[in-house]
C-alpha cells in the first residue's frame, strides 16, 4: 500500500504558504470575518426556511441538550426565532428529558437507532446531529438528501470511508444551497480570527511549524444496566470504542488539528507517530481507545505540525496551539480567548483583547450558530463540510499511524483505504463490534 502513495513532501517551490492562502477561498471568506470557506452563491436559489425555523435535534446527549440551549440563544441574540420542533435518541430517557425541556410533542418525539429518519420526514427545516462520531456519515447523508439545513458536531466520521461519504453529501449539500456548520467553535472565535488575520497581513511570516496540544484528565464511563443490550452498552459508553468514536485523538484532538490545518492553508500529506494505552488499563476503563499519541504531520510547504493529546489523570494539562513562522512566531491559542499573542522576533508583540470584538457572541458554541442562521436567512449558506470532513481525516491518519507504526499518506486514507468500522444496518440486538485494543506490529493498514 506504501509504494501507491504520493511523495511525503509535496513541495511547492518558490510560491509562499502565505501567498498561496491569500488567494484560497479559505482566505476569501476569513476576509469577510467569517473564518471559514464561502462556497459559490451566484445565481442559485437556497433552501428558504420560514419566519420561525423548527429544528429537529438527532442525539439530546450531553453535546445535543448544549446545541439545543446554544441554538436558542443565538437565535435570541442574532433577532432570529427558533424552537425546538421535534427530537430523536436511541435511549427513551434521553429524548424524553430534552422534549420535557423544550416542549416538544409525543407525536415529535422519537426513539432507537432508526429514530433519524423520522426526524429528517418531519417538517423541520434545519437539523442538529449530536450522536456518536460513528453515525455521522448515515446521518448526515439523510439530513442531505431531505434538504434540510445541516448543524454536525465534531468529528464527521471515524474512518476513511466514513470521510468520503460526507464529503459527497457535503457537495451535494452545496448544489441544494443548504446550509452546514461544524462544531469546531474555534473558527468561530474572535481570537484565532484575529490571529489568523494579522498572519494573513503578514506579521510573522510564512507559517512553517506548529505544535498543537489536547493534554487533559480522564473521561466518563457508565456501567452497565441491567437489560442492556451489548449494542446499548457500546453505545452508552461510545468514547471508549472506536467505530463510536475514532478514539481521543479523532473526537477532542480534532479542533487542535483543524486548527493546524487552517494556519497551514490545508490538511497535511502524511503522518508518523505513536501512542498508548497504558492508564487505561490500569485504572480499569472499558473499551479498546488508547489514552496517547503523538504524532508528526507533514505538509505540502515541507512544514510539520507535531501534534500531542492524552486523557492521563492528575497529569500537567495543556489545550492550545504554538505556531511558528518565518519572522516570528505566536502562542497560546486556547480555548480560554484571553492570552493568544504573535510576536515578531525583536520586534511588536500582539495580543488579543476580548474587549475590543464587541461584534462577536464571546461563547463561540453560540456563535457558531449564530453565523449558520445569519448565513441562511441572507441566502447567503455557509458549508463547512469538505473542511470538517478534511480535518477529521487529519485526525485518523494520525491513529491509523499510530495504531500501526507506519506512515500514513494523506493520498492513499483518501483514495485507497477500504477501512469500515461502522457495521451496516444495525439494530438494539445486533452484535456488538469486538473490543480489540491495537497493537503496533499487529495491527494493519486497511
């Protein structure tokens, strides 16, 4: 599989990462202070939505109750109206907490693993998918071909064909002018937009390294209960497994990657890099993820992007990014908003000032949502699937790397690999996938 893939170097003599970005769609919609790609509007109509927009919720976890309650608010802040028109979980607990909550009717609320589709039959007019990683493709392939405006969390998918069936969906997404947001908040995010336009102006340079990091504590886990099926124990414990998942590397890591991926101007060539499951295993967490990688990313320039993530308990944590470039370099891009810098070596220091981006909701959980629902009432419909697709690959060639030892080509996860976790046509009583923990040597590239 090796010998089929591109060089690792990919280099673009003589033409700047700089240059090349400031000619990038990508640069295009970061200069209407936006942050991510704008696809073509010209002379095609939009999926109009009504006065009030009624969204349909797939998955009322922990992450879909937080859109529910984030959706609302951008609406309340943006002058738009919203309510909550129907919901659907695998778990009858699940929905019916978050129909209590936003009223929602009996008739409008669904349950099991098919409940999707009686979501995207309704007469809602956006949908917000908040199951596990691994239903994603299914999920939003459906919320596509039933035209209705798209909110999908982070990852897209756990696998590489999982990645191909939503890029394909995201294009016909944008022949329908429909619009599709991400839940990578950070392009949303008052300080990494500001930082990204004074790279764009130039202040450091060309951007050639980045270190990014999502060092943190240890997860949740349910026990089991009784009756469960292994299908809902899995499910119920989804982080832990990887065709749920995509391990930690793929679910939380993503954003920090998304984030190399944005200040490099695309997603990387290859991959090479390592991991482990050592704390897991001692404290006795279910499932088979791993609790470590690190990883070596190479891109197109001849950059690289050294990536780090963990779930270690009591250990130093560490959420942010580090970048490098030709004349400078820039530090602690983090969730909290209020230390990013850029320094120029000997020279002007930036920082970020959360008071002066008076124009932009401080939560940007909300205002992600916020600039879906400006994007769609304007006709004007934001589609960030090919990108949130990119950056999820990103993330599983880095564990594919990882979990074999071997170097991983950007060209060949995209083209090549036939790798397929999630099974097909999956009820309560199927079987659960087996829980196999990979092992270097053992483990293949597929």
């Amino acid at each position: 599989m090796e010998s089929q893939q591109q060089n690792q170097n990919g280099r673009s003599a003589g033409v700047s990462r700089r240059s090349l970005l400031k000619n990038s769609t990508v640069a295009a919609g970061a200069a209407m202070g936006a942050g991510y790609a704008l696809l073509n509007t010209t002379n095609m109509a939009w999926a109009q939505v009504s006065e009030e927009i009624k969204v349909g919720v797939v998955g009322c976890g922990g992450r879909g109750s937080g859109a529910m309650g984030n959706i609302l608010e951008a609406a309340q802040t943006a002058n738009h109206k919203v309510k909550i028109h129907a919901v659907a979980d695998m778990f009858q607990g699940q929905a019916d907490i978050a129909a209590k909550k936003h009223n929602v009717a009996k008739e409008r609320t669904f349950v099991g693993l098919d409940a999707y589709k009686q979501v995207m039959a309704s007469d809602v007019e956006l949908v917000i998918l908040a199951t596990p990683p691994g239903f994603r493709p299914i999920h939003f392939e459906a919320a596509v071909e039933a035209g209705k405006n798209i909110f999908f969390e982070k990852p897209v998918a756990t696998d590489p064909t999982g990645v191909r069936r939503v890029i394909a969906a995201a294009k016909k997404a944008e022949e329908k002018r429909l619009g599709v947001v991400a839940g990578t908040q950070r392009r949303h995010k008052g300080a990494y937009l500001e930082a990204w336009k004074r790279i764009q102006d130039g202040m450091i340079g060309d951007v050639m390294n980045m270190s990014v990091y999502w060092n943190g504590g240890g997860i949740w886990w349910h026990k089991r209960e009784p009756g469960m099926t292994d299908i809902e124990y899995q499910v119920k414990n989804w982080y832990h497994h990887i065709w749920l998942c995509g391990d930690h590397i793929n679910e939380q890591h993503i954003h920090n990657l998304d984030v190399a991926n944005w200040f490099m101007g695309g997603h990387p060539v290859t991959a090479y890099g390592s991991g482990g499951r050592q704390v897991r295993d001692r404290i006795g967490q279910p499932g088979e993820i791993w609790d470590h990688f690190g990883i070596e990313y190479v891109y197109p320039n001849g950059g690289r992007v050294l990536s780090q993530c963990r779930h270690w308990p009591s250990a130093n944590d560490r959420v942010n990014e580090y970048i490098n470039g030709t004349k400078g370099f820039g530090s602690d891009l983090d969730a909290s908003g209020t230390k990013p810098f850029l320094t120029v070596r000997g020279g002007d220091t930036w920082r970020y000032n959360p008071k002066e981006d008076k124009a932009r909701h401080p939560n940007p959980y909300v205002q992600e949502h916020i600039d879906l629902l400006n994007s769609i009432k304007a006709g004007k419909p934001l589609n960030e699937g090919v990108r949130v697709a990119e950056s999820t690959l990103t993330a599983i060639i880095g564990r594919m790397a990882a979990y074999t030892g071997q170097e991983v080509k950007w060209d060949w996860a995209m083209n090549e690999s036939k790798l397929n976790l999630v099974p097909e046509n999956l009820t309560n009583d199927s079987p659960a996938p087996p829980v196999v923990v990979p092992q270097p040597g053992e483990t293949k590239l597929i």
